[in-house]
C-alpha cells in the first residue's frame, strides 16, 4: 500500500506450513500499526521451496519475473536497425495550430476583413475645415479673403499705427484664429479669420494693471424678458461688429505686424502701436 512497502502483521512460526490444498495466506490488518518507508522491516520468516511455488502456480502469468535461462539478451532492440540509416534524414513533423472549437461565429473564422484601400492621390478642400496656422490657411482662397477683410476692418477702425519699437518695451505676438459660420441648414455662411492678440505675454504692472470679465447676470436677462413681455415689447438681437474695437485703449501695448500683411511703406523694425483694445489682450473686456 502506497507509501508503504509492508506492514507488521501477526507473525508466523516457522513450524506453521499450508498445505497444497489450501490457498495462499492472507494476512490480517486488525490493529497493525503502518510504518514509513525507511522504518519497515519484514518480521516474517523466509517460505519454504514447496511454499513458494504454490505461491507462484496462483499468480497470473504476466506477473512472473523473466527467467535467468531465457536466450534472448537484455540489450536486443525491440525493432530491426536498418544498417543504412542516418539520422540526418529524418524529417521533423511540425504541429498544426490548435483548432478553435468555441461555438461563437466572428468575422476572423469567416474570413471577413476590412479591404484596404490606398489611393495614390488625395485631394483635400481646405475651404470646409478651419486651419490651425497662418500656413495652412494661406493655401485656401475663402481663407485668404476672410484674413484679408479682418486686416481691413482694424485699418478702418484705427486699431493701430506703425512706429519704432520703444527700449524697455514689451512686444506682444499675435495669432490667426480661424471658424466656419454655418446656416441653420448646416451650409457654410462665411469664413471668420480673427486676428487675436497673445495677451498671455503681457506684464502686469506695465502693458495693464488689472482685469475684467464682463458678463451678464442670467437675473438680467429674465428681467429684461419679463419687462418685454409684460409692456409688449419686441426684442430684437444683433451682433456688433468688431465690437472690442469700439474701446480706446488707455496703456500704451505693442504687437508685432501681422505676416503677411507688412506696410510695405514702413521698415520691417516697426511694430503696431495699438489704439484700440483688440481681441486677447487684457484689456479688451474692460474697454
């Protein structure tokens, strides 16, 4: 019984013997005690000659040992050796992939795939997207005129003038922001070009001294409906153009000229004084 070899049974006298007629000795496994393997010991006293062989006429025949006279070596191969045979020619039998039984149906067992398709040529309308640089928008003819038409409505409302740029002074950089207005059937309006300026880089306590953000109470606006509404009144909406434009500027803040769009009659060393409070600077929502 495994892990143990043998047991202690009740031991026999050497005067007992069985006779040819009985059959093998059982041995009894009432209160023995089961000893591990490097602990046990058989007590028992060696079988007899005539002993062994009824022992041995019960076994079965595929449970007797081999017999010392047997003529056949234990070294012989089981099968022939062929005398020509190398092992370099031996092929090795690769293993097929596994095969996967799940019942669930995907488009990899189909072999459904996605074509892919490469064109050698594509072609972009820059006029439906809004660019994020001066470079990109410059390749569009809906950009540039929308660029150009802002230039045109900070020159008529006197937003700055050219001069040298002062020692000590502070330059401010500028950026083209660009957006498509769309109709309420989702066509395109116009194009929106903005010219803002980086009032990130302004210093405070020289181009400004402190900051605004105006904005409307939402109580404000429900008085103003309710007074409409009770006194009958029609209300109307509208939109100022180029409103921070209106608002004179009271500290004096210098920008670089817009790329582009450089006074050819001036040196490329002056910069814009600016008169009015445009869009980005600090000041823009106080004026």
């Amino acid at each position: 019984m495994f892990p143990f070899t043998s047991v202690h049974p009740v031991s026999l006298s050497s005067s007992q013997s069985l006779p040819s007629s009985s059959p093998p000795p059982s041995i009894s496994f009432t209160n023995t005690v089961l000893s591990p393997i490097s602990s046990l010991s058989i007590s028992s006293p060696s079988p007899s000659t005539y002993e062994a062989n009824e022992l041995l006429t019960a076994l079965p025949p595929s449970s007797l040992p081999a017999s010392p006279s047997a003529t056949q070596p234990a070294t012989q191969s089981p099968l022939p050796v062929d005398p020509d045979f190398q092992p370099e020619s031996l092929r090795v039998v690769s293993l097929l992939p596994p095969v996967n039984l799940h019942p669930m149906t995907t488009r990899s067992k189909n072999g459904i795939s996605k074509r892919k398709a490469f064109s050698a040529s594509t072609s972009i309308d820059l006029s439906n997207i809004e660019p994020s640089s001066f470079k990109a928008a410059s390749q569009s003819p809906e950009w540039q005129s929308a660029m150009r038409e802002e230039i045109e409505a900070l020159h008529a409302q006197g937003t700055w003038d050219l001069v040298p740029l002062p020692p000590h002074k502070n330059l401010v950089g500028y950026k083209w922001v660009y957006r498509i207005k769309k109709n309420a059937d989702g066509s395109i309006a116009r194009h929106k070009a903005r010219l803002v300026a980086k009032g990130f880089s302004q210093e405070e306590g020289i181009d400004y001294y402190e900051t605004f953000s105006p904005v409307v109470k939402p109580t404000t606006v429900r008085l103003v409906l309710a007074l409409a509404a009770q006194f009958q009144w029609s209300l109307r909406q509208l939109d100022v153009k180029n409103a921070f434009l209106h608002g004179v500027l009271q500290e004096e803040v210098y920008m670089i000229q817009p790329q582009g769009f450089e006074n050819e009659h001036y040196s490329s060393d002056f910069v814009c004084r600016l008169k009015k409070s445009l869009y980005g600077l600090k000041q823009a929502p106080r004026a």
